[in-house]
C-alpha cells in the first residue's frame, strides 16, 4: 500500500472520524430537523426562521474559548471539556421531545440555543485536540477526515430522525438521535490527552491575551495581518455564491422536487468525494499548493452558476435540463469540499500548541464572519445586476483570497511563519 494511502488507516485518523461526527450532529440536529419539527407540528414560518439566530454561539465561540485553554477538568483540558459538552449535549438534545412546539415555544427556544452554546464550546475542544494529536505532515488529511465525519453527521438529523419521524412520537426520535452522542463520549474516555509542549496558561489574562500576542510575535504584524485578511476572504466568494441557491434554481424553472432529488444525490458525496481525496492529496502536495489548485477548482466552479444562469429560464424541465443541474452542483460541491480541506488545515497549522483552542476558534470564527453579514446584501444585489451579474461578481470576490497566496502560502513554501 502507497505511504500516502496507509497514512489513512491509523489511529489519529479514526479518531477524526470520532471528532467529526460528534461536532456535525449537533448542528444539523438544528439546522434541519428542529425545523421540520415545528413545521410539522404547525408553527409558523416567521418562527422558525428566528430560530436561525440561535446559531450565533458558532460565530462568537472565540469570546469564551480562553477558558478551554486555562482550565483543566479532571480528564484533561481537551477530553475533559469534549465530555462535559457531549454529555450536555446529548442531555438537551433527549429533552426537547418533552415539549410541544404549540404551546411551549420558548422553552424549545431556550433549549434549542442551549444545544448551540454547546455545540459551539464542544467544536473548541475538538477541534484543539485535534490540532494537537496530529503531526504537521497530518493536519491535510486529518482535518479532510472530520470535515467529511462532520458532513455524513448530517445524515442523521436530516434523513435518519425524519424517517423515524414518520413512525415514532417526536420524543423517542429526540432519543435516539441523542444517542448518537455517545461514540464522541466513547472517545473522550478512552483516548490519551495530547502531550503539549510547554506549560498551559497560568491565568484567565494569559489565556486571553498570550494568543494573540503569540500570533502576531510569530508571524509579526504585517504577516499575521495578511494571514487573517486570507482566512476571511479565501471563501468569500463561493460562500456568496451559494446563499441563494435554491432560489436560483427556481428561477430556472427547475421544481422544488427535482431540486431536492438532485441537491440531495449530487451535492453530498461529491463533497464528501472531495474532502477525502483532497486530503490524500495533500500528503503529497502539502497546504500551500493545495490550498492554489484547490482554490482554483473553487473558483472555476463558481462559473457553473453563471453558465445555468447565462442559460437562462427553463419553461420545460427534462433529462438535459437535470443534467446540467447536477453537473454544477456536484462540482460545486467538489470544490467546496477540496477547498474547505485544504482551508482547514491550513487554520490549524496557524495556531500553536499552547493556545490551540483561542486561535483556532478565533481563526474559523473570523472565517465565517462573511456569511451573514455579506450574504445578506446577496438578494439586493441579484435584484440590481441579474443572476449572471451577480455570479460573476462571486467570482471576482474569490480573487484577492487566491492572489493573497503568494504571501501566505506561496507554492514553493511548506509552512506559515514561525
């Protein structure tokens, strides 16, 4: 077997796929099934949607991520905060079929945002932990692995509990879905806290400012400036491109049926696909020219888009019509899943031992800031230039992350600097 290839099949890999799965589930539990529940149990939709502000723990996690870094419960500081969250978690997540969505919306509100506070503090610990079992040589296929756990999570909030759904009351589905916690709770008992070089923070002040402080000596200030300006922009684009696809592919003509069909089989795996040859890959690439052609193949994807809109609207939908439908979203998907590979890994060379869970927080943090506040503007911005128009702009916008490159990642080099 191939060096390249036999470095999937260890131990650190394996547990990946732990980390991956337990940071996935959580998420997708409130990105897809507590809606379909409270549809189904007859709320409005203006109520649901206020349901999606309960995600802000995901964005903000950096403000309390120094306390991961400066306490320590009795496991450990990473398997100890990764088993007090999976434990909250799998708690919260048993305890919102004992409400009714007609008449009890605020405690599910309530809990529900519980469930995203955390989700987000257990995401610190994993992915710090993470970051801290696997080598430098690892971090591209390890982080390609829990981005790919982290996607097939998904599958169970979103297919598994709705199936269910359909034979249980809402309480055993909240159950058994729960349950899927325990693999991650399995993981925090039996696995070995990271050796870390050095000593952890001494202090709340240290744990807060030693970070950032950190950062900026080892990179120096013009560089650490630059690196944070590539993490926010590096996936502007296609995060831009992709807000409102649905409503895209309406406009189209395609129907909401042949959408989901298509979505659901062309979307998924590709990425999945994607990640995972992505981070074979990069054992022999490296960060810095995956993080070139995979952006590129993120890039170029973006053009599928422009392409179905330069198209145009479709008044009859056939085979071909599909076709051309799954081709832009399964290579959209490809590149997300290329470029989000190589994205994370390079956040987690970024970060150092002593302080992995406040970088790598503040670094992911500060790469989803563009979605809400950027793709916000996308429906004024269709409004006023077309589909094609705004398409082309996404592609523009994925420009500067690639062109930064050449300072942070450049193609010759192998690591950020130290």
């Amino acid at each position: 077997m191939p060096p390249w290839l036999a470095a999937l099949f260890t131990r650190r890999m394996l547990i990946c796929v732990f980390t991956g799965f337990s940071s996935g589930l959580p998420l997708y539990l409130l990105l897809n099934l507590v809606p379909a529940w409270l549809r189904s149990e007859g709320v409005d939709l203006k109520t649901i949607g206020l349901f999606a502000l309960i995600q802000f723990p995901y964005t903000w996690k950096f403000l309390w991520s120094p306390l991961l870094d400066r306490y320590a419960p009795p496991l450990g500081r990473r398997r100890g905060w990764m088993l007090i969250t999976q434990i909250g978690l799998l708690a919260a997540i048993a305890s919102l079929g004992l409400f009714a969505p007609g008449s009890e919306i605020v405690p599910i509100l309530w809990l529900t945002a519980g469930v995203a506070l955390l989700s987000a503090t257990q995401d610190i610990a994993l992915d710090a932990y993470r970051r801290e079992i696997l080598s430098e040589a690892e971090l591209g296929l390890g982080n390609s692995v829990h981005v790919n756990a982290y996607r097939i999570a998904g599958l169970v909030p979103g297919s598994l509990s709705l199936i269910l759904a359909d034979r249980l009351p809402w309480f055993q589905v909240f159950v058994v879905t729960a349950l899927f916690m325990l693999p991650g709770m399995a993981l925090a008992l039996l696995a070995r806290e990271p050796a870390v070089a050095g000593a952890a923070p001494k202090t709340l002040r240290d744990a807060v400012v030693e970070p950032f402080h950190e950062f900026i000596n080892r990179a120096g200030l013009k560089e650490a400036l630059l690196i944070l300006a590539f993490i926010f922009l590096y996936k502007l684009g296609d995060s831009m491109c992709t807000a409102l696809a649905t409503p895209f592919y309406l406009d189209m003509g395609f129907a909401k049926s042949q959408i989901g069909l298509v979505a659901k089989n062309a979307g998924l795996w590709p990425a999945v696909f994607g990640g995972l040859v992505g981070g074979l890959w990069m054992v022999r690439l490296g960060i810095n020219r995956a993080l070139w052609l995979f952006g590129v193949v993120q890039l170029v994807s973006i053009f599928g888009f422009a392409w179905l809109a330069w198209l145009g609207r479709h008044e009859m939908v056939g085979a071909a019509q599909l076709a051309q439908l799954a081709l832009v979203i399964g290579f959209e998907a490809l590149g997300v899943g290329l470029g989000t590979a190589a994205f994370v890994a390079f956040i987690a060379r970024a970060t150092h031992p002593l302080y992995t869970a406040t970088q790598f927080a503040l670094f992911t943090s500060l790469a989803a800031v563009p979605r809400p506040f950027i793709n916000a503007t996308t429906g004024f911005l269709v409004e006023q230039m077309g589909w094609l128009g705004f398409f082309l702009l996404c592609a523009a916008l994925a420009v500067p992350g690639m062109v930064l490159l050449v300072r942070v990642a450049p193609w010759r080099g192998t690591s950020t600097p130290s």
